[in-house]
C-alpha cells in the first residue's frame, strides 16, 4: 500500500502522533523548572531573607549555559538520543530529590537546606541544557509542525504548573502546614512527569514513521548525531550516502558561519529573554506589593505570563500570522522594552488588573517571537547544519536568560536586603 506523503515527501504516517509526543516533550523540557518557580510561595515563607525566587534562577542558568555551550562545541559528534535521555532522567532525579531533602529536615528553613536545594536546582540546570538544546536540534532539519508543538509543550508546562498549583494550594490550605504539603504533592507529580518523558522519548518518539524519514534524511547528509536513534528505531545505518551534494561533514558550515549568517536571530532571542527573565520571575514575585488577592497574587501573575507564553506560541500555526521578516521581529524584540517602564509605574501606583494585563502581553510576546525565531531561522540548510543551528540559538536563549537574571537585581536597588 502507497504511503500517503506530505508535501516536502514526508510520510504522513505517525504525524500527529508525532506532534503530540512533542509537545509532551516540551511540556517536561520545562516541567520541574515551573514546578520550582509555581511554589515560590512556599519557598519565600521558608527563606524569606535568601530571595529564592532571584537566587534560584541565578543558579540555573549558569549551569545550564556551561552545559549546552560544550555540547553545542562538539555537537556533530554528540549522541543526541543519550544526551535526552540523560537530560530526562536528571529532571526526574533532581525534582524528586527537593522533597525528599524537605521530608527528611522537616521543612526546615536552615542554610544548609538552601544550600542543597540550590544544588538540585543546579542539577536542573544541566539537565535543561540536556534537553532543550539537543530538542531543539533534533526538530529543527524535522516538520516544521514539530518545533513549533514542541514550543507550545514549554509554554504550557507553565500553564499546566500553575493550574496545579492553584489546586494543590487549594486543597491545602485550610489543613495544617498545608502550603508545604501543596508544595510536596506538586514536586512528586512532576517526578512522575518527567519520567513519562523519559518513556516516550526512549520508546515511542524515535519508532514513527515520520521520524525515522527525517532522521534517516539527516544521516544521508552526514549527520552522526541521529545514528543512536535511528538504530534503536530498527533502520539501518550501513548504506552509503545517497545525497552526495548535500553530504559530508567537511561540507557543513561551521559553528561561526552558521552564527554569521543568522547574527540577527541570535540578537532577536537574546533581547527577548533578557527582557522577559529581567521581570519574570523575581520582579513579579517580590516587587508587585500587596493586593486585594493576598497570597494568590503573584502565583496568578506568573500563571497570567504563562498563559499570555502559550497563546504566542500557538499563534503561528495560523500560517498567515506567522512572521518571518528578520527586521520585522528584531524591531518587535526591542520594542519589548517599553514594557520596563510600564511594569514599574504599574506596580506602584496601578491596579492589579493592569499588572495582569501586562503579564499577559509579556508572555504573549515572548512566545511569538521565540516561535518565528525557531522555525524561521533553520530553512534554507542542511541537516547537519539544521541541528548545529538550533542548538546555537539555544545557546543565545539561555545567554538572554542569564542576563535578565542578573539585571534583575537591579529592581532591589534602594530597597534593601
């Protein structure tokens, strides 16, 4: 029987599927990281003199940056599928490991606890770099469907951490200790979680028929990084090289050209993340004052910002809002900056409900953007060159999101510590 083809020669077969499994992918690239910002609250009452919500991103991204810029160094020589795997296993690893640490001091809010939970949360760093680089590799030489699912799964792992997080926190309140119990229950759901992930990536992604087409397309150009999938799929990975023009590592751009080419997509991510990391999530956390929500206030922020992430990113797969001009969004990114202003003045002498709606917009752009960026940016290359491309642009999202976490600091200026 005929497979029926999509319109680049893909089969369609598995597709969908294929679509789905992405976006859970997506959702656990970031699962155990909302988890840990969602329950800030908790984590703000227990340290209430370290700034958690500041000090844990501080830590992250470090380690997560250090990571992927080694990996993305030697990237064609990687074993992409151990890479995930490895990534996966440490979220699910790390998440479980704060409660347990919580369990076994009995919520205690000691240094030595801080610090250990700082270490799991530098254990999350790696694991992301782990993931998200090696994710966003992998679908960038794939259908353009799937990056962009894989986008929408990391912005609504934070919809879906929030939604949790509003009934966990529910749920607790009203019994003793409840807002460590929400937080425990929250933590060993995304252990479990990340483990699904683990699952689907290692079984289920790697056997679809639409995968094995655009792997096996990849290897005929000279990629060595999908040989591990390709074989734990059943393909084999012994015939020569069919596209002999597209082929050879010698021929694939470097690292440097490929940044040369695609400087401006760089900048675009770069800007973006600085802006939003520099509000999100320290700002809205501990600078929005007290409102008529109390302590539901800032947890509604970050889930108004998540949901406002989400809907950005879905917006593209309306072909016609897709933007592809490269002046276009590098202008949009910077214009990101009057929002600065707007939080600030909102914060102080605005209602909650502009602070909501400015949530929103933040996330909205963010997710936009980030989107047209990462899908935008790989046409016109090779495999090989496709992979190596998006793991760059990772690189610059996590530079963007380690500078918005140092700048934002500067919001604590006059303030105190």
């Amino acid at each position: 029987m005929k497979q029926e083809l999509e319109e680049g020669g893909a089969p369609k077969k598995g597709k969908n599927i294929g679509y789905i499994v992405v976006w859970l992918l997506g959702n656990g690239t970031l699962f155990s990281w909302n988890s840990l910002l969602t329950v800030e609250d908790y984590f703000g009452f227990v340290f209430p003199k370290y700034h958690p919500a500041r000090v844990f991103t501080l830590v992250y991204q470090p380690f997560a940056l250090a990571t992927l810029s080694v990996f993305t160094l030697f990237e064609a020589r990687v074993n992409t599928r151990k890479r995930i795997l490895w990534g996966y296993g440490l979220f699910c690893f790390f998440v479980l490991a704060i409660p347990v640490l919580d369990l076994a001091t009995s919520g205690e809010g000691s240094v030595g606890v801080y610090v250990g939970i700082c270490v799991f949360v530098a254990g999350f760093g790696v694991a992301d770099a782990c993931v998200q680089g090696g994710m966003f590799g992998d679908l960038s030489y794939m259908h353009p469907d799937f990056i962009q699912g894989f986008s929408a799964g990391l912005a609504m792992s934070g919809v879906l951490t929030s939604g949790l997080r509003f009934i966990t926190k529910a749920s607790f309140q009203g019994t003793q200790d409840g807002l460590r119990k929400g937080a425990l229950v929250f933590f060993f759901i995304s252990g479990l979680f990340e483990f699904l992930c683990f699952v689907l990536y290692a079984f289920v992604f790697p056997r679809l028929e639409i995968v094995k087409y655009y792997r096996s397309k990849a290897a005929d150009q000279g990629s060595q990084t999908v040989i591990a999938d390709l074989t734990a799929a059943g393909v084999s990975t012994d015939e020569p090289v069919k596209d002999m023009e597209a082929s050879s590592a010698f021929k694939r751009r470097t690292n440097l050209q490929l940044l040369t080419e695609n400087w401006d997509y760089a900048l675009i991510i770069v800007t973006t993340y600085v802006l939003s990391l520099s509000i999100f999530p320290g700002f809205l956390f501990e600078d929005t004052g007290e409102h008529s929500l109390g302590s539901w206030y800032a947890i509604t922020l970050i889930a108004m910002f998540n949901c406002g992430d989400l809907i950005g990113r879905l917006l593209p797969h309306i072909k016609i809002l897709m933007f592809t001009s490269r002046p276009g969004l590098l202008a949009l990114a910077f214009s990101r900056f009057g929002l600065i202003p707007a939080f600030y003045f909102t914060a102080r002498y605005g209602s909650q409900g502009w602070m909501l709606m400015l949530c929103i917009i933040l996330g909205l752009s963010n997710g936009f953007i980030s989107v047209c960026t990462f899908v935008n940016a790989p046409k016109g290359y090779t495999g090989p060159e496709q992979n190596a491309l998006g793991n760059i642009l990772v690189v610059f999202l996590l530079v963007g999101i380690f500078a918005g976490v140092v700048l934002d600091w500067l919001w604590l200026i006059g303030k105190g510590w």
